[in-house]
C-alpha cells in the first residue's frame, strides 16, 4: 500500500462526527501525515508497520471523507 493512501485513510480514521471543517485542510493534513510516515519508514520503527497494519484493516476509510 503507498504511503499516500495509508496517509489518507490515517487522516479519515481520526476525523470526528463533524468533518466538514477538516475537509478545508484535507490535502494540507495528507501531505503533512505522508512526510511523517516517510521519516517513520525511514528509520525502520515499528511504528510504520503497526500504521500500515492500520490502514489494510479500513480500506473503505480511503478518501472516506471526499465521497460523503
């Protein structure tokens, strides 16, 4: 799974009931997510494989949030 997406679903994962001002920062909050997780994987820390593990249990969270 690219990085990107488990970004995306980690983003729409922590989303609360009232959404809709998240979405204003969407592709800001993906990005910012996406530049962690490539640090994380870049130091091998267990860490990125548990947020992997995360996102290939919620597939269905993938761009959850732009298809509402």
């Amino acid at each position: 799974m690219s990085i990107h997406k488990i970004a995306d679903i980690l983003f729409n994962l922590s989303l609360d009931m009232d959404y809709a001002d998240s979405l204003d920062e969407y592709a800001t909050e993906v990005d910012c997510i996406e530049q962690e997780l490539h640090l994380i994987k870049d130091t091998n820390d267990v860490l990125y494989a548990t947020l992997e593990r995360i996102a290939w249990q919620n597939p269905d969270y993938y761009q959850w949030a732009l298809n509402r």
